[in-house]
C-alpha cells in the first residue's frame, strides 16, 4: 500500500492538532515552516515528535527564497495536499500548493487573503459589502479621512494581525494618534512589521463567527456563534461570550449566504476558513477573515455540542475528498446537538499565576465541558486588553438551556482571584 503523505505550514495554534487528526486516516505529516523560528507565542505547544519530518528555512531569507527553498525540499516526493497550521503560513501554504498541483486556493488573492486592507478591497470588486477604510501611517491623514466621511467613532488596527491584537476604537484625534503610535513600527505577535495601519468605519450591530470547509469551490457552514463583547478602557473591546446558533435558525442562513459570497470573493476554494462578521441594519459585513482553521477554540466542547468540531471536518475534506463532498452535500444545514456557551474569562488585575483555586468548582457546574487558554503556573496575567491577555476560556455545554444559563451566571460571579491563586512577582 503507497504511503500516504501530506504537508502542514505552521502547525500552530489549533493547527497543531492537526497531525493527529491526518494520522487516524494513515496520512503522515511534513511540518514546513515560513520562517526560521516559531513565534514565541507557540513556542511551548509545539511538538516536534508529532511529525514525520521537520523543514526549516535559514535566518534572513527573503518570501520567495523561502518558497524555492521548501520547494526543493519536497521536490521528488508525492504528497496528497497542503495545508497552512495558522495565519502565518496562509501564503506559503498557498505558493506551495499551487507550485505543487495540488489542491489550492492559488496564490492570486494570497494577500487579500491576510491583508485587512486587500480583503476589503477583493470584496468590494466582487461586488460583496465590505468595510469603508483608509490605509496610512499618518495620524492626520486618518484624522482627516474620518471627518470628511462623518464618521463619529472609527476602528484603527493592523493590516495584517491575530488575536485583536492592537485594536482600537477611536472617537477624536488624539484617540487615531495613540493609536498610530501603538501600532505603527511594532512587529506584531505573526511575526510581521506594521509598516501602516487600517482606519475603518465601525460597524455597529451584532457580531458572530462563522467557520466553513470548503471543498472543489462549494463551501459548507459547519457553527456559527453569537460574538458578544465588553469594551476595555484604553484599547476596543474583548470578547465576552460566545453562544451557539442552530444550523436552522434564520440568521445562520443569512451569514451563510454572505459568507460564500465572501469566500468566492476571496477565491477560497480549497479547506477552511473562518470569519467575523458583524450584522446592522444593512446586512452582514466581514470584519475579520482567516483562511485556515479557527484558533483557540476547544475541539473538545465543539465535539459536544456538534457532533463534529472544524478540525476534524478540515482533516475529512482532505483524507476522503469524496466522502466528505458527498455527506455534506446531502446534509444541509448543521445541526446543534446541545446547547453551548463559550466564556472568556476576564481580568482587571494582574500577578504571577500560583495556581488553579477555582478550577474545581467550575468543573463541578453541571454544564462543564471544558476549560482552556488558561495562563499557565509561573507565567504573569496581566489585565484584559485583546484576545492574547483573555486569562483562560471556559466551555459550557447542556442540552438544558436554563441550566446552562445558570451556571453562566455562577462562572460569571467569581472574582479572578478566587479562580487564579495570584502572587506579586517580586514575592516569588
């Protein structure tokens, strides 16, 4: 029997657990990497033992050394497909494929793909409502752009980013300059350099996420989540809450709607995708766009209440093409089969994490189903301010709706520091 093989760029965050996934189909996994180094936020959930074969390019190479470079390494060598790990490897993944004859989203609309400004731009040329903006590196420039468009309250983050990281709501130019000065010249958490930063509207509505799988073109929802948050003082808001829709319910088929629209936009043909989206008087709009799998999310808690979670429906489309396609075109809408909440903890204060004080009275809540993200022992939590700094997330799942509120409700009225033994750092 021919080996079956097949390579991931960028195995981080929920792409790591991606190989494991492959493997139970027989299918071996090369790890290639887009840079020299893994980004110190992955650093510690990075498994080497879990691939066949890691491949890594030299310190200062240039992108498209980088793709001739792995392009070598694989050459010869029969794989089934390519798959990008996490956002930083969206491109590589695209120009490897592509190169390959493999299936692929191909590299045409790459960086529309990680560009917020770029994406915006695709949409709008196809005819999809995007996101009104400005790109500059000048507080004044943006000043100026948001007065003459009459826009009381704009959103200013990077081009090219993860995690919310750097986003902010500004309502007056001293809000734009802070801004600026936050984001402009910072490398940011995916390794890249923010050279600009993206002045938009601020759409005002309610926000959900929507992830799919795409397969030959034809792109299946497989959740859709209510995305509700808080604002913090000094930078936007953070995620709070998350609750699970029904693949029924008359909402998820108008994001679904527009979220094909959107992925034809963006030519994402091949794999998965995830998206937020914010809906107001006017319809769906997207505000944030991956084409890869959705990061930090509980596979666990998602299997729960699903009956499938976007990993393992990423790792059918390519172990059994056939197989897939054919299942989810007779399935039609998903289905939910239990209620479920996803809850990110929020912090007003900081300190060296001790310990877990709290944990076992969260897991006794009847509607426990998993608890993640949570900032390790000997590490520092430091306030809220963007999806990297949220202090742990906690699934709830139950197919009594009362009872899963209820324990919301108790989650919800335990102080940080009854859920997390916090110690000063110079104490330790």
């Amino acid at each position: 029997m021919k080996e079956r093989k097949c390579v991931v760029v960028d195995a981080y965050s929920t792409g790591r657990y991606l190989p494991e996934e492959f493997k139970r189909y027989g299918i071996g996994t090369v790890h290639v990497m887009s840079a020299a180094q893994i980004p110190p936020i992955f650093q510690a959930h990075f498994n080497a033992d879990l691939y066949d074969e890691l491949i890594r390019p030299g310190e200062r190479m240039g992108y498209d050394d980088i793709v001739e470079y792995h392009l070598q390494a694989l050459q010869g060598r029969e794989f089934e497909f390519v798959i990008a790990g996490c956002e930083s490897g969206v491109e590589l993944a695209d120009s490897l494929s592509e190169r390959l004859g493999l299936p692929s989203n191909g590299t045409a609309l790459s960086a529309a793909r990680r560009d917020k400004a770029r994406l915006s731009c695709a949409l709008t040329y196809a005819g999809v409502r995007s996101i009104r903006q400005v790109v500059s590196d000048n507080a004044v420039e943006i000043a100026s752009w948001r007065s003459e468009a009459n826009f009381d309250e704009i959103v200013i983050k990077p081009l090219n980013s993860t995690g919310t990281e750097d986003v902010f709501f500004c309502s007056t130019d001293a809000d734009i300059q802070r801004a600026l000065s936050a984001i402009v010249g910072k490398t940011n958490r995916v390794g890249a350099l923010n050279r600009f930063a993206l002045g938009q509207e601020k759409i005002n509505g309610q926000q959900y996420t929507v992830n799919a799988v795409s397969i030959h073109g034809d792109a299946f929802i497989t959740e859709a989540w209510t995305y509700d948050t808080v604002p913090i003082e000094g930078a936007s808001s953070v995620c709070s809450l998350e609750r699970l829709l029904d693949g029924s319910e008359p909402i998820v088929q108008e994001l679904s709607d527009y979220l094909k629209r959107a992925l034809q936009a963006l030519q994402i043909l091949e794999g998965p995708a995830h998206a937020e989206i914010i809906v107001d008087h006017r319809g769906p709009v997207l505000v944030d766009f991956g084409a890869r799998l959705q990061g930090t999310m509980s596979a666990k808690a998602r299997m729960m209440a699903l009956g499938h979670n976007h990993i393992t429906l990423t790792a059918w489309r390519y172990a059994d093409p056939e197989g897939f396609g054919e299942y989810m075109r007779m399935r039609g809408p998903y289905n939910r089969k239990a209620h479920a909440l996803c809850v990110s903890l929020i912090s007003n204060r900081g300190g060296v994490v001790a310990g877990y004080p709290g944990l076992q009275a969260i897991r006794k809540l009847p509607s426990f189903a998993d608890a993640i993200a949570f900032v390790p022992i000997g590490e520092e939590l430091v306030p809220t301010i963007d999806l990297a700094s949220t202090p742990g997330i906690v699934y709830l799942v139950n197919s009594d709706v009362n009872q899963l509120n209820d324990d919301y409700h108790k989650l919800r009225a335990m102080r940080m520091d009854q859920v997390f033994e916090l110690v000063a750092r110079d104490s330790q």
